[in-house]
C-alpha cells in the first residue's frame, strides 16, 4: 500500500473536520457557559424583584391616639 492511499484512508471529510472542531471548541463552550450564567441571573432578579401576588401590600390601622 502506497502512503497516498493510506492517507485517503484517513482522511476525514472537511465538513466534519470543521463540525467537530466546532463542536470542542473553547468560544462554543463559552457562549453556552455565558448564556446559561445570564439566564440564571435573570430569573434570580425577577424573582427577588417580583412581588408575589398573594403577599400584597396592606395597610396597618394606626392605633388611635386617646385625646
């Protein structure tokens, strides 16, 4: 066997040699990293901010001064 067909025989496909190196990449698993921390972040706020329906806000009567 001749080194060109044992290098056809390894050879991988462009496409996949550029989906796989996607796919590993550090910028990839960054930006999930970055959406995920920025959703988690924003639920938090909405939930600490978000005013629960049930616990509306009253008014105490005062106790009234005797005069």
């Amino acid at each position: 066997m001749s080194e060109q067909n044992r290098s056809a025989l390894w050879a991988v496909p462009e496409q996949l040699e550029r989906v796989l190196a996607t796919e590993v990449s550090l910028r990839y698993r960054l930006r999930h990293v970055a959406v995920g921390l920025v959703g988690s972040c924003g639920a938090a706020v909405i939930a600490v901010l978000w005013p629960p329906s049930r616990m509306r806000c009253r008014r105490v009567p005062r106790p009234s001064s005797p005069d």
